[in-house]
C-alpha cells in the first residue's frame, strides 16, 4: 500500500510541473504585448525597451521559466506588472475568499448528494428516482452563468431576498457574509449535488446487482438495511473519487461563478490578471489552481487504495 501511495505522489509531483510548463507556455503565447499594454498610447520604442528590460521580457523565454519557477518553489512569486506589488499578497486573500465559498457549498453539497443519491438508488424505478434523474439532468446540462442569472432573477430582482452581487469586505460580519455569498453557493451547490447524486446513485446500483447482494435479500432483509448494510459500504471507494473531483470543482471551477456575482476570489483576479496581461499574476492563480485539482485528485486516489482491500493488499504475482 505505501508502494502505491509513494507512486501517486511522485506522479502528482510530475503532473504539477508538467501543469506549470502548459501554464507558463499559455501565458507566453497571449496575444499583445504586456508593455504596451502598461504604457498605453503614449509608448515610444525607447520607453518599451526600457520597460520590457525592467520586467525582465527581453531575456529567453527558457531563463524566465527556469527563474520562476525556482522562485516560485521557493515562495516568490514575483511581482505584479502593473502595480509592482508581491503577488502573494494580491493573491492570497482572494484564494481564501475562493477556499471560504467552496468550504460553504461543499459542507451542504456533500452530504446532500450522496444521501440522495443512496435514496435515489434505493427506491430505484420510484418517483423518487425519476424526479431526482430529470432534475440532477438539468443541473449539470445548465451552464453555471446561467444558473446564476436565474437565481439572481427570482431570488434578487422579483422577491428581493438576497443581494445579487456577492461583495464581502475584510472585517465583514458573519452572517452578512453567508448572507452576501447564498447565491453564488447555491450555484455550486446544484451542479455539484447533480453531478455526486448521479454517480452515487450508479456506483451503489452496479454494487446491488452483485450476487452478495441478492442472496442479502433472498435471507429476507429489508430493502434500507440491504443498500446500507451491504451496498453502500462496497461502494464507498468510488464515491470518495467522486466527492473529490467535485470538491476540486468546487475550488477550481468557480471562475464563472465569481464573475457572474462579482466575487473578490481567486477565480475572478484571474481573469481580471489576464484582460491586464498581468503575466506574473496570471502564472500564479493558475498554479494555485491546478497545485489544489492535483493534490485533490492524488488524495482521492489514496483514499481509494485505503478502501479497496484487493489494493491495499495485492495478491503476489504467479510464477
């Protein structure tokens, strides 16, 4: 078992630094030119080559990355092109922000989906099941923007009952806080329940036609004791895989989210970075972003090795 473990971590370790060749190759390739974008109309030839020197774009684009990511490894992430400010500290209170949504539509999303799904799969054929299916359907089939600007008509604009734009402040109260972010929540929430539900509700159904499972009720027992007693617990290591990649979703997926409410999180200053051509803050929030969906990715592959016994101890190999 800590075989397979040490092997997810050296391939996470890999795909991080393939992420960061694939994110420091996008941003090169942007169109336009950061200084001149900096400048504006009033650049000359002489102020450009004086600014792309000071920003250090007339060296090859090999050193930059090499430059980069060492410092980058070691904490630096350099420097805003525009403000000339740390990154980190642009940076890391927006990924908070992103982290305190996530956390809020993860806590409810989570358990509300896989009790769902395990009901759904329960009760399968019900009108439960059916409700359940069309609904989870549309969720996932819906764009998030648009999810957001539905919530934001019925729920802002025609009753009022909740802000339509998400602005937090540092300092800001509690339950002005929930209050302020209920909206962009429940956009991550309906997506995140519908995808979870669906693959719950499959994983447990493909566990229930195992023939363990049908002699459970040959002996009689309850349908509810069956998928939870028997179904549930086998089905348990799939699910894991489910709820990270989505909880990975939640975290990294939110750059719609945050636009449409105009969010102060990670996803937003990102895409704020890129309309600046701000490449040092662009390199960092992607990096964050992809360092947190690999992490996530490799803890779910543990958890699943943790609870499938055929991993966790493999039969040796035949001669």
């Amino acid at each position: 078992m800590l075989t397979l473990i040490a092997k997810r971590a050296v391939l996470g370790v890999f795909t991080l630094w393939l992420v960061s060749v694939l994110v420091f190759a996008g941003t090169e390739i942007l169109p336009g030119d950061v200084a001149g974008a900096i400048l504006g109309q009033s650049a000359t030839p002489e102020s450009l080559a004086r600014l792309r020197a000071e920003l250090g774009l007339d060296v090859p684009a090999l050193q930059r990355y090499v430059e980069w990511l060492t410092g980058f490894l070691q904490g630096d992430m350099g420097r805003s092109m525009a403000s000339g400010q740390p990154v980190a500290g642009l940076l890391w209170p927006r990924f908070w922000n992103t982290m305190s949504l996530a956390a809020y539509a993860g806590v409810i999303a989570v358990p509300l989906a896989v009790g769902l799904g395990i009901m759904a799969a329960a009760l399968r054929g019900g009108i439960f099941d059916r409700v359940s299916n069309v609904a989870a359907l549309a969720f996932v089939s819906l764009p998030e923007y648009f999810l957001g600007l539905l919530l934001v008509l019925w729920l802002s604009v025609k009753t009022g009952w909740l802000p339509s734009l998400a602005d937090t402040y540092e300092g800001m109260g509690m339950a002005a806080w929930f209050r302020a972010t209920t909206l962009p929540m429940l956009v991550l929430v309906m997506v995140t329940t519908a995808q979870i539900l669906r693959m719950t509700r499959t994983t447990v159904l493909g566990v229930m036609d195992q023939p363990y499972v049908e002699t459970a009720y040959l002996k009689g027992l309850r349908n509810g004791r069956v998928v939870l007693r028997h179904a549930t617990p086998n089905a348990a290591a799939p699910i894991v895989n489910v709820v990270s990649f989505n909880i990975a979703y939640l975290i990294t997926g939110v750059v719609l989210v945050e636009a449409v409410f105009n969010y102060n999180g990670l996803g937003r200053f990102m895409v704020d970075a890129v309309s600046r051509r701000d490449l040092p803050l662009v390199q960092a929030a992607a990096m964050i972003f992809g360092a947190v969906y690999v992490f996530l990715n490799m803890v779910a592959d543990i958890a699943a090795i943790a609870l499938n016994p055929r991993l966790r101890h493999p039969r040796g190999k035949e001669a």
